[in-house]
C-alpha cells in the first residue's frame, strides 16, 4: 500500500484527443440518444482537430484500433467486453483491433437510459439499455467508413461490403483498414438512415469472444482503485463508532500523532481520520486513537429483539402490496391448510476489493479516482460536501473489484468521506486515500437488511392451491433517498416486495402484504435485491404446498404457470438436462426453483447430499437462462456460475448479527464465504431467443436458494426455514 505509482492523467479534452490520433487520422462520433428509440447524430470529427465530441461512443484511429467508450462500469462482471461486442458487431469490426475504454462522468450523454438522467450501473440494466444505443453507433461508424471509400475510390456506397475490419470493393480489387479512411470519415455527413443488421447477419453477437480484461487482470496492469497512489498521497481511515448512527463525543489523539508516519488526525461527520504516509501506520495511528462516542440516537437492540418484534407484526395484517379474490374466506373454505415462517438475516455485500477511492481537492476543482457504480450520485454529493458545482467534479472511473450493489448508495457515503478528509486538511491538493479494511466492511453498514416471512396456503379437495397469503416484514432500502418517489408507492416499497407482489401463478385468491420497519441499521440493495429472501420464501412454500396436495414440483409449477411460455420454457430445458424425476441414492435429493427478475428467467435444479450429521452438500446446479438475445455466452455462464457461487456462500453461512446495537462480525474467519471446495458442479444453458437482451448478473442468486432448500427436504424431509443453513447446523 506504501509504494508509488503514476497517476491516471485527468481524461481532459487534449489528452483523450491525443490519445485517440495517429498524424492526423482519426475518427471521433458524438452522439445524443433521443429517448425515442434512436441516437441524434451530433457530427463526425477529425480526431486531432480540436473538437472533441464527449459523448462519444467510438473512436478509431489511425493505427486502426477502435476505442468503444464504455459508460458503466466493470467491476468483474465482463460489461467491457459486452458492449463492446455490441458496437463491433454493427461496425463489422474484427475483434482484435476493439479496445476499451471508461466514460467520463456525465450524466446528460452517459445515463443509464432506464434510469432517466442518471448514469451508473445495477439492476442488471447495462446490456439492455445499451443495446440499441451501441447498435446505432456502430452502424454510423460504419456507414461513414463506407462513404469516406465510396468517394476516395468513385464508386457507389452499396457496392462496398465491411468485414471482420476489411472495406472491400470487389469490381475493382480496392480494400482499405479502418485506420486508412478514418481521417476522410471525419469529414464527411453521417447519414441520416442508420439500417441496422439483421441478427441472421451476426458474426460476433452470440459467439465466444475472448474478454478485453483477462490480459490485464492476469498481468497486474489492471488498473483498480487500490493500485492508484500518486506522489505526496496520503493514506486516510477512519474510526467510526461502534453502534450506527451514535456521533462523536470526544477523541485524545495524542497517542497516533506520536506514530511514525502519521501525518494528521482530522474530525469528520463520519467520525475520525487519520492520515499518514502509508496504510500501516494509518492503521497503528486509528487503533491509538482513544475516543468517546455519544451513542443517545444510536440503534441499540439486538438481533434477537428485532426478530421478536418483526415476529408481532406479522401476527397482523400490513399494507397491501396485492390482493386478488377472497384470501380470508378460500382460507377458512380450504380442505388442507399451510402456514410456515422463514428467517433472512442482515447481509454484507463483502466485494474482494473494500471500499476506497483517491480524491485531490483544490479550491476549484474535485478529482476522484474510484471504482464508481453511480457517477452522478457520488459527482452531486462531493460537490455538495466540497462547496462546488457538480460540474467541478471530475470522476475517473477504474476498475471495481467487486460491488454487489455495495458501491451504489445515494448517499455515496465512502466518497464523501474522502471528500470530506480533503476539504478538512484544507483542499491544498494533496492526494487523498480514504481504504476501507475489510472490518470497516463488514461492520460498515449498507446491508441487505434481515426480513421475516410468514406463508399461508390453502388446498382444494383435489390439492390444487386456492389460497395464498403472504406478509413481508422488514426495513426499506428506498425510504429517504431520491428514488423513493418512484419506487414507493402507498406504502409499498416495490424492492421489498419484488418476486412476491408480481407472483406469477395461478392462485385465485392471493394477498401479499407489507410490515415496513423502522430499524437504525442501514441497508442497501443486495445482488438481486428482493429476490434475495422473496424467491426463497414463495418458492420453498410452494413446493410445501406441492408436498400436501401430493404434486410434483415441476409439474405443480407447468400447471400454474400456464400462460407464462418463458418460465416455462427455462423450468423445461432445466429440468431436461438435470434429469428430473429420476432415482438417486439414499440421502441424496434434487430441488427445483424458477424466477423472473430485471425481465430475466431462470430455473435452477440442484443436487444436494445430506449426511447423517445433517451437513449439506450441493453437488450439482443445473441452470436454464432466458435473457433474450445472448450477447456474450460465455460471460453470461461465467455470470450465472459467479452468481450462483455468491447466492451459496450467503445460503450456507452469511449473516451479519447484532448484538445490543454492535455488529459481531468482522472479517471472513466469521462472515464466510464460499471455498473453492464448496463450489458444485455448475451447468449453465441457455434458451435461444430473438427478444431484446436483458441482465443476468443479479440472475445467479434467486432461484439458488430455495432450489437447494428443496433438494434438501428431498433428501432428508428436512425444511430449512431459517437462514443461514449454518443457524440450522445444515451448513
């Protein structure tokens, strides 16, 4: 942490310029996405003329590279190389020559478009909104490229083909790179038709590429937030209090001023900093720090009292996220009828690489270096703490390793505090890096907050469910942000709810209902948000439900799902290839869960072995993926598998507690995660499609969950209602 190196240079207007010219050739496109349906085309540039367009979308140079500029971020889930296949497909480019490269923060050319003037990455969103952006802009390339050869060879525009890179006019022998006719391209119209090509025509969209990372994260040249340390930077951590939201009291920082290397200790809202010419020694400095906290606003009940008193409310009817026929009177008219409860803990998010960023502040200016997952957030929020426009707030996005939501909050809290640090030794310049240790992590906050779930069907005579009641008790993670207005509606947070409220069986009397509480603990979304604990809790209950009626899993499901052609379709090709219904030997057992989230469809079937101990075992998850278009294969499976290996570690053993207000846990030896040993054997398959793409990378961990719950009650007769299994000693 103590060594040196370069700075990313600030992606100013002459340097992303520079960067993209060879002599004068050179081919920059702007571009302003309408929001109906299609990009306005700005204007072509000359790459080295002094206009630079920034909501460029690609750039090609004279050495024949073409740059897609992308506008999320990469933090593991292979979005680079996505999107650019995306661009490269339309421009008919052969993918040895695409190279990478981040946006800029800015959110009027760059937004998420299903986020309206936002840019930032999450709720799988990236390849669906891009799609037909990145489309469009790499047939303008195109089209341009082919007007830049049809005037310098005087032939006609549609006689020239593109291909794998390769401009070609047959008639006359003629061929020319991408590089040797970007100079002429800038200076020329763009079309006002942009034909697309017909997906029968794709050469890279649903193939194996290879990704545009794997090199550089092999090598070490990837460029992440914690390898970035500039001359003169100084190491910042700070000590936060024990208990949420208790504030400071007092601190005697004597002891860590006296630590060799410790440069400054300074207050902050959050708490106190100290800053020191390495991490070792800002470390030493925080653990001399001697401070009192006043903790009379701090949340202090335990887990323990947080479940009783979710346990009472749902003893009483909440607030109707959905309500469909009778519930009470099928109920009280059912031959058979079931209740179960279900237990979800508080989850960290626990990414590989904590929470850190580099922020030089001066007087006019903000620069910051992270792994950034909401720009425009975290640019209006260091602009707020730092008394400037958000304008004034350059964010460098690099690399992430790893998020799972965790780096996406609307109070973009570990930016500003960095922020923060800065302004408070006196916005001189000075490089700032604020680290989160993996303790700061997992006793941070921002969790996927604990909920309880309580279940009541009923059977007709001939088992068929007729009844279905579903109440929901726990915090909301939209209350008190800027997106409450949207996702919060009478009441009903719709994260809360998501994968319960839109229930897609068949039951004719159906409620689903919403305790919100109030608990000082704060929570964030978590890879696949409501999916997390609804997915587990409507599918292990219908497969209760199956049990009593005497129905097959799979079948009960087909029946119900009549009309709903693709989740039928993912539990079939799932069930075909795990090869449901036959024997396995004793104390072993197969499950099965399918759901829809981010307009995706999954169904998993899991293998599991139960020994004698009760100790699980999950031997094999067969998956079936229904994501539209498939981009990139490969990174969808690698996507499914991570998913699924991150849904099993929080399965088997994650839970954060409580204990009179503290965390308990601190660091993997108590906050586990998943062993390489422990990963199953993993079969990914997707549904062909010609529907638009949508995400997968929250798709991996719904449908785990319950899949394996079931699998164990098959194997053992065993529900496992109260998560992690470890709480059970299942893990």
């Amino acid at each position: 942490m103590d060594g040196s190196r370069e700075i990313p240079p600030t992606p100013t207007r002459r340097a992303f310029l520079q960067s993209s010219a060879a002599g004068f050739a050179g081919l920059v496109l702007g571009f302003t996405w309408t929001g109906k349906g299609r990009l306005g085309v700005n204007a072509a540039q000359a790459a080295a003329d002094g206009r630079f367009a920034p909501n460029a979308f690609v750039r090609i140079a004279g050495d024949n590279t073409v740059t897609v500029v992308i506008k999320h971020l990469e933090m593991g889930q292979g979005i680079d190389t996505g999107l650019a296949t995306i661009l490269a497909e339309e421009l008919d480019a052969d993918w040895a020559q695409i190279r990478s490269e981040t946006a800029p923060a800015d959110a009027a050319v760059y937004n998420n478009l299903n986020w309206g003037p936002v840019q930032g990455t999450g709720g799988s969103s990236s390849i669906a909104n891009s799609y037909p952006q990145l489309r469009q802009a790499g047939a303008a390339a195109r089209a341009l490229l082919v007007s830049a050869a049809a005037e310098t060879w005087g032939v006609e525009p549609a006689t020239i083909t593109v291909k794998q890179g390769v401009i070609a006019h047959a008639a006359s022998g003629r061929s020319a790179r991408f590089g040797e006719l970007a100079a002429k391209a800038a200076t020329l119209p763009i079309p006002a038709e942009l034909p697309l090509k017909e997906p029968r025509s794709f050469t890279l969209i649903g193939t194996r590429l290879p990704r545009l990372d794997s090199a550089a994260k092999t090598d070490g040249t990837a460029r992440f937030a914690l390898d970035i340390m500039p001359p003169g930077t100084l190491v910042a951590l700070i000590r936060r209090p024990d208990r949420f939201h208790a504030t400071l009291k007092s601190v005697e920082a004597g002891a860590a001023r006296a630590i060799a290397g410790v440069v400054d200790v300074v207050t902050v809202p959050a708490g106190v900093a100290v800053l020191a010419k390495g991490f070792w020694a800002a470390k030493q400095g925080r653990d001399a720090l001697a401070v009192e906290w006043d903790e009379a606003a701090a949340e202090k009940r335990g887990s323990a009292e947080l479940l009783t008193a979710y346990q009472a409310l749902a003893a009483t009817p909440g607030l109707p996220a959905r309500r469909e026929g009778d519930v009470a009177a099928a109920l009280a008219g059912a031959a058979k009828r079931i209740t179960a409860s279900y237990q979800f803990p508080y989850l960290a998010h626990a990414p590989m690489e904590p929470l850190n960023c580099v922020v030089v502040l001066t007087p006019d200016g903000c620069d910051i270096w992270a792994g950034d997952q909401f720009q425009t957030m975290d640019q209006a929020n260091a602009a707020a703490t730092a008394g400037l426009k958000p304008e004034q707030v350059r964010i460098h996005t690099v690399y992430a390793g790893g998020s799972f939501g965790r780096r996406a909050n609307a109070a973009s809290d570990y930016i500003v505090e960095a922020v923060s640090i800065a302004k408070a030794v006196g916005a001189n310049g000075t490089p700032i890096k604020l680290i989160w240790t993996r303790e700061d992590d997992i006793k941070g906050g921002r969790y996927r907050p604990m909920y309880y779930h309580t279940l009541e069907g009923g059977l007709d005579g001939d088992g068929n469910p007729v009844a279905w009641r579903h109440r929901i008790i726990g915090q909301s993670i939209i209350a008190g942000t800027p997106f409450a207005k949207g996702f919060i509606k009478e009441g009903i947070d719709h994260t809360s709810v998501e994968g319960a409220a839109n229930l897609p069986y068949a039951i004719p009397n159906l409620a689903v209902e919403l305790h919100t509480t109030e608990v000082g603990v704060p929570v964030l979304w978590w890879r696949s948000v409501g999916g997390t604990h609804n997915a587990y809790a409507t599918e292990a209950f219908l497969d209760e439900l199956g049990e009593a009626g005497g129905q097959d899993p799979l079948a009960l499901r087909r029946r119900l799902l009549a009309g709903h052609s693709r989740h039928q379709g993912v539990l079939d090709l799932a069930a075909a290839k795990s090869d449901w219904g036959s024997a396995l030997s004793a104390g072993r057992g197969r499950g099965i869960a399918v759901h829809e989230d981010f307009h995706t469809f999954v169904a998993q079937v899991a293998e599991v072995t139960v020994a004698p101990s009760g100790k699980v075992r999950v031997d094999r998850i067969v998956c079936a993926v229904d994501c539209g278009r498939a981009i990139n294969p490969d990174v969808i499976k690698a996507q499914i598998e991570g998913g699924i290996g991150y849904g099993l570690a929080a399965l088997l053993y994650g839970r954060v507690t409580l204990a009179e207000g503290r965390v308990e846990q601190s660091n993997f030896h108590d906050y586990q995660v998943l062993r390489i040993d422990e990963m199953p054997k993993i079969e990914v398959h997707i549904v062909p499609s010609d529907a638009a793409p949508t995400g997968v990378g929250e798709l991996g961990v719904p449908a785990l969950g319950p899949a394996v719950a079931n699998a164990v009650y098959a194997a053992s007769g065993k529900r496992i209602r109260v998560l992690p299994f470890e709480e059970t000693g299942n893990a």
